[in-house]
C-alpha cells in the first residue's frame, strides 16, 4: 500500500575489505577511507579511528550539521565531514550494511565525484544477505523549500508494479551566470547510477573558490580536483556530460537520501536544492509517515 513501509529486495553488504585515500578539499588532510563488511540490520556507520580512540558515528540524518555546500555527521564530539560522495557509492551500489572506516574527519574529495568508491567497492562481490531492506512508498505530494529552492517527493501512480525511484534537478543560476540552466532526469538502477551519475564532479564558480581559499580553505585544490568555472566556462577540463552539474547534484540526492537508511521509492524532482533542502525533505517524509529511524533498519 502506498506510504507504507514495503519489502522490495534483500540488504546486501560487501564481500571483502578495500581502500580509498585521498585528501579533504576543505581540511587539505591526507585520509584513508576502509570498507568493511557489515552485519544485517547495521546500517551504513562511518568509524573514525584517532589515535588510540575509535567513533561509531551511524550514517542518520539527525545527525546532519547544517554545514553549507556539503553534509557534515555529528554524533557528540566526533564528526565526518563531506559525506555526500562516498554514502551516494554505496547506495548506488545498493550496499546497505557497511563500515566506513576512516583516520581523518574529512572523506576524500578524489576528483569530486563518486567514481573512485564505486571503483574500489567494484573490485569486491556484493553479497545478498537474509533479510529484506526496507523501502517507503512514496504516498502523496510532499515538498520542502520555498518558492526559489524546493524538493518535492511524488507518488508514482504504477509503484505498486514498478517501484522505482526517479530523480529530477532542474538547475538554474540565473541567466549572466557560466554554469547554464539544465534539466537531468534519471531512474535510479545499479547500471544507470555506474553510467549517468557516478562520474559527475563537483563544481564552484572561480570568485568562490578565490574566496574560500583567502579564507585558508580548500588550498590543497586545484582544476584537477573538481570542475572550477570562469566566466568563459570549466577552466582546464573538458565537461563529461553537458549537464554534468545538474547530474552532480543528482548525484548528492542519492548521498543524502542514504541517510533514510531506506529504499524511496516515487518522484523526487528538485529546482535550486542543496544538502539541507535533500535532508529536510527526509525529515519531513519520516513526519508525514510517523516513522522512526529505527523503524527502517527492522525487518
């Protein structure tokens, strides 16, 4: 039934241990990234490893700070920083019990994609476990935001049949802006996110990048890292798709929506959203529903 909890498939974790390292593009710190295999029911959970001490910090989205331009976790004193990319491998991936385990608070930026995790989780199985994943069927209309910047999610009229999740950004920067107005639709399969969507990088005018960087942020950073626009366009790259910034974004909702610790299964169409709007829009779903956090790892 429609705005319920469904079993659609089983959890699936990961075979075997395998490495990313890399640098944070906002800390300039080296970092190890390790995947490990998780049990039934655990969740995606980033362990950060200091010294002698070790952090559990669950991939929940309570514990989102509001940090501008990417998604930070928080559990007491301990935080990750700039998750995004490496929870949108792993749900892309459809790998839902996982360690994350990591000797720097930042992940690495790599080339501000998802390629390089869904690289190194390709050279691992994905192995099936025995108990079912659950998946919320998107019921009704529910939008956050405001007139400038929302996300709405929607019912597919056929998800009793065909339950899918389809992503939509409607980018727009304005007409003087180098970044030009695009549309990116896409439903979301393991083979559609390793083709449309895993590639897409990262972007940020030159004023901006300027801007963090006399702010002692980012210094690490050059054009090789992510996608940096001037006036006249991407400086020292050539574009891997022409909306590759709309299907950057995509890519960020499916980051974000990992933080369900759910399948969503209808529509969700954004026009100018970021990370906070991708979360409150969970948030909200969680309240429409009267669902606890809990309640999405049961099976």
């Amino acid at each position: 039934m429609p705005g319920e909890l469904q079993h659609i498939r089983n959890q699936n974790t990961i075979s075997d241990a395998v490495n990313v390292s890399g640098f944070g593009y906002w800390s300039g710190e080296d970092i190890t990234l390790q995947f490990r295999p998780g049990l039934v029911n655990s969740g995606l959970c980033f362990v950060l490893n200091r010294g002698s001490e070790s952090t559990r910090i669950p991939a929940e989205f309570f514990r989102r700070t509001d940090t501008p331009r990417r998604t930070n976790l928080q559990l007491g004193g301990a935080r990750v920083d700039m998750v995004e990319h490496v929870l949108a491998a792993l749900a892309g991936l459809q790998i839902d019990n996982c360690e994350i385990h990591c000797n720097a608070n930042e992940m690495p930026g790599c080339d501000g994609s998802s390629q390089a995790f869904v690289d190194a989780l390709s050279g691992v199985e994905v192995v099936s476990q025995d108990a079912p994943r659950r998946a919320l069927v998107i019921g009704r209309p529910v939008k956050v935001g405001t007139h400038d910047s929302w996300i709405e999610a929607r019912p597919l009229a056929d998800a009793a049949y065909s339950p899918r999740t389809v992503l939509e950004y409607k980018l727009d920067y304005g007409a003087a802006s180098p970044i030009e107005r695009q549309n990116f639709r896409l439903e979301l399969t393991v083979e559609s996110f390793r083709k449309e969507l895993a590639r897409a990088r990262t972007f940020v005018l030159k004023h901006e990048a300027e801007q963090l960087q006399r702010q002692g942020l980012g210094l690490r950073v050059s054009t090789a890292d992510l996608i940096v626009f001037s006036e006249n366009g991407p400086l020292d790259t050539t574009l891997r798709y022409p909306d590759e910034c709309a299907r950057h974004k995509a890519l960020d909702m499916v980051g974000d929506f990992a933080l369900s610790g759910l399948d969503l299964i209808g529509e969700f169409v954004a026009f100018r959203a970021g990370h906070h709007l991708n979360v409150e829009l969970i948030k909200e779903l969680f309240a429409v529903h009267n669902l606890s956090f809990g309640a999405s790892r049961c099976a």
